[in-house]
C-alpha cells in the first residue's frame, strides 16, 4: 500500500438540507455583492449567489460567470454525442423512463451494433463521445465496455461513460482500456427525496452513489462528472450541494478534471411529475454561480434543453453541449427506434449546432483532447482547506 492509499479520504458526506437552507435564505442584496467581489469564495458566498437575493442581481452574476468563463475557456464550446447502449436496468428511479417498473421495448446493442452507431456519430463530426447505459450489469458490464473502448479508442478523441457505479478496480481496468471520464449524478443531495424517489435496486443505497465520483478519481481517470437532477428538490440547496461535492473532490482529487450537469427533468415513460419547478431563469442563476464558484469546472448544458435558451447562455457560463442527441439504444442507426430514456427539447444536428454557436462569435470544438496527452494518474491527497 503506498503513502497515498494510507492517506485517502473518507467518503464525502452529504449536508442535511435544513443545516445549509440559512446558507441560502438569510443572504441579503449586500451579501450577494460581496461575493461578486471575491476571487475564491466560501460555501456561504455561493449560498448567497444562490438566493433570491442574488435573483435580483442575474445581469451582474451574468457577466461575472461570462468574464471568468471566456478567461479560463476561450470563446469555445465542447461538442459531444451520447450513445445510448442499453435500456435494461435493475433500478426503480420513479422519475425515469428506464426504470425497472416501465413496461417499454428494452434492448442491449451487440458490440458490432454499437460500434456501427458509433460510426454514425464519428461520421457526423462527433470526436467526443458518452456511451450511456441503465444499471443492468447482467447485461452489459465492464467486459463489454473493455471489449468496445477498444474498438473505438482510435476513432475518438475521449470516450466516455455514464453507466452503475463501479469498483476502483473496475474503473482502472476502463481507463486502461481508453475510456478517460465518468459521469455520475446524485440526482439529488436531499437525503429524504432521494429515498423517496429511489424504490428499490442497488442506486437505492445513497451512501454507494455518493462515494462513487471519490472512487473514479482514486482509480486515476481524467475527469469525473457529477450533477444533479432538478426538479426534485429545492434547486438552490442542491447548488450549494454540488458546490461542496466538488470543493471536497478538488480537495483531495486536485489532478482529476471536474465537470458538473444540471439536467431538468424531462417528458419520460412513467409521467412523473416534478416535484419542484426550475423555470430557465433559476437553471442560468444555478450555472452563473457554479461557475463564480469554481472557475475550472467543465459545465454541461445538454438538448434537455432548448435551442433558443442553449443558444443564449452560450458564452456565460456552460462549456459543454450535446448535438443531435437520441435517449434510445440504436436510435442513430433506426430513428424510428422506440424506448428512449426520456424526450429531447433541442432538435437540432451537430451542424446546425456548431452554425449557431459560431454565429454567436464562438467556437464549436470538435476536438480538444486527444489520448495521447494522457497520463497516469493517480489519486493526489492536498493538505489546503477545502472551503
Ligand atoms: S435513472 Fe438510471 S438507474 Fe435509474 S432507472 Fe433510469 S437508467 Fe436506471
């Protein structure tokens, strides 16, 4: 066991909602000011540029996200394509159109059907693709996953994951194999909520999930990804959330990119209804203060969305969008293909996605990454505070 084992963290703890709602609720106008002057800021700064107060102020977050955004990034945004591979899944996520529960078409593509789609995408442009999954390890797991980065590890410029949790051991056997980045959602950091919405599977136990993106690091990928999903909890304490899950990842894990998703709920199989209402305005204050927050975190905006609000928020804040993007395993190849994970706003192909982006004086980057930078990395431990 070398010296950075002994030294890993312990996994990082969810705040109860009711401790950090003060954070939010008792910020003023001066507060919100304050923290726009600031450099790095504290867990309470963020919570001020989370509150209502700071929903007054959106033009000043606007153009406070936009300068640090354009000096760390670039006037550029990522381009990339998830690839859906299988609709099984062993949980029951009330709020989704794969759960366990849902009575729709299910379908695993064979290795030489999801190399055929991600051919399709390579075609169109695409060098940054997510291979996606429902939580059916019986049905698709790691060897599967091993057995495909190698097919498309030449083709693609990062090959990314969203699938079940994993081991350490796992994940090192993808990132050996060329898969770099890992998204994994809490969906939501309110402890009550989340078990209220997750009814039974292994997703149920919130302790595993939440443990996971530690274990993605320590296993040395490049980037790990987290987010939440809004619309089933106040989405001003799922920020601060997110805001303390990726101070704590940086903490300990300062050599491993971080990017943070805020996908609002969406039309799904099963109808279920959000428990909140995040109206576009309250997912750009969410966006503007992450990014105030964390200056180098990768911000995804994806076609959940819609192109008009895609379109407008290009430049203060997101890095990050999805194109031509299909929620059902083999809808590339078959766009009759039926059994999505739920419908997408932003209908538009890659093309015309890069076309709006450059004429909004932007760049649309296809390729920013290439494998061959790569690294090993392995898990550093840092002695700074965390907030
Ligand atoms: S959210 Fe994920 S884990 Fe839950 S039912 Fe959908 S695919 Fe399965």
């Amino acid at each position: 066991m070398t010296d950075l084992n002994r030294n890993r963290p312990a996994a990082f703890t969810a705040p109860d909602f009711r401790d950090i709602a003060e954070l939010v609720y008792r910020s003023s106008a001066a507060d919100v000011e304050n923290a726009l002057l600031k450099e790095r800021l504290s867990v309470q700064d963020l919570g001020a540029l989370l509150s209502p107060a700071a929903a007054e102020q959106l033009p000043a977050l606007a153009a406070r996200a936009s300068a640090l955004t354009t000096a760390r990034f670039g006037r550029t945004i990522q381009i990339y394509s998830p690839l859906y591979l299988s609709s099984f899944c062993c949980n029951n996520c009330r709020y989704c159109g794969f759960s366990t529960e849902n009575k729709i078409e299910r379908r695993v593509l064979t290795l030489d059907e999801a190399e055929q789609e991600s051919l399709l995408l390579a075609g169109r442009g695409f060098s940054h693709i997510l291979l996606v999954a429902g939580e059916a390890p019986a049905k698709m797991g790691v060897d599967y996953l091993v057995e495909l980065a190698g097919r498309l590890r030449n083709r693609f410029a990062s090959i990314s994951i969203e699938i079940q949790p994993l081991t350490e051991a796992e994940y090192r056997r993808l990132f050996k194999a060329g898969i770099t980045s890992v998204a994994v959602y809490q969906e939501t950091y309110d402890q009550d909520v989340y078990r209220e919405v997750h009814l039974s599977g292994p997703k149920a136990d919130l302790e595993n999930r939440l443990a996971t993106p530690a274990r993605v690091a320590a296993a040395g990928m490049r980037e790990v990804g987290i987010g939440a999903l809004l619309g089933l909890a106040d989405w001003r304490l799922e920020g601060i959330s997110l805001g303390m899950h990726l101070a704590w990842l940086r903490h300990y894990y300062w050599q491993t990119a971080l990017t943070v998703s805020f996908p609002r709920l969406r039309p799904a199989t099963g109808d279920f209804e959000p428990k909140v209402v995040v109206s576009e305005s309250d997912l750009a204050q969410l966006l503007f203060a992450l990014r105030i927050f964390d200056h180098d975190v990768g911000l995804l905006l994806s076609t959940r969305e819609e192109a008009r609000f895609r379109d407008g928020m290009i430049g203060l804040a997101p890095t990050r969008y999805s194109a031509g993007s299909c929620t059902a395993p083999g809808g590339y190849s078959n766009p009759d293909q039926t059994g999505e994970q739920f419908s997408i706003d932003d209908q538009r192909g890659i093309d015309e996605v890069c076309r709006d982006i450059k004429a909004r004086g932007f760049d649309p980057v296809r390729k920013d990454w290439d494998a061959v930078f790569q690294q090993s990395a392995s898990g550093g431990v840092s002695r700074k505070p965390i907030y």
